[in-house]
C-alpha cells in the first residue's frame, strides 16, 4: 500500500518544494504575497517563511489522500 501511495505523492512533493521555493524567492524579491491563517495576516519575511513550508505540507497532504482513493479504487476493482 505505502509504496502505491508514494508513486502518487512523489510528484506532489517535488511541486510543493518548487512552488516553495519560487513564492519564497518572489516574496523575498519584493512581490509580497501574505500569508492569512486565521484573522492574523503575516507579510515579508515571515509569511515567505510560512510559504516555503506551508505549500509542501499542503501538497504532501493532497498528494497523500489523492493516492489513498486511487489505491482503495484499485483494490475495489479487483474484487
């Protein structure tokens, strides 16, 4: 099971850590993108921050229910 999962989530990985990475460059360039959690607004350097591990996780997460469906999909064909 873990290893069909991860055949999925390593392309959600390897994107989240892109999209990091660029929202982090962008933010620290001057393009501020802030980060909302809550009612508490975070920009600069803190929301870059939160960004650059915040949209991984999140990617991981989509990438990890995404491949637990198509895993319980697959099963339910067989039967």
């Amino acid at each position: 099971m873990a290893a069909y999962i991860f055949r999925f989530l390593k392309p959600f990985v390897l994107l989240g850590v892109i999209l990091g990475v660029i929202v982090f460059i962008l933010n620290v360039l001057g393009l501020e993108i802030p980060m909302v959690v809550g009612t508490t607004t975070y920009r600069g350097t803190e929301a870059a921050i939160m960004e650059l591990i915040g949209i991984p996780v999140a990617l991981v997460l989509l990438g990890t229910i995404i491949g637990s469906i198509a895993y319980m999909s697959n099963n339910s064909q067989k039967y």
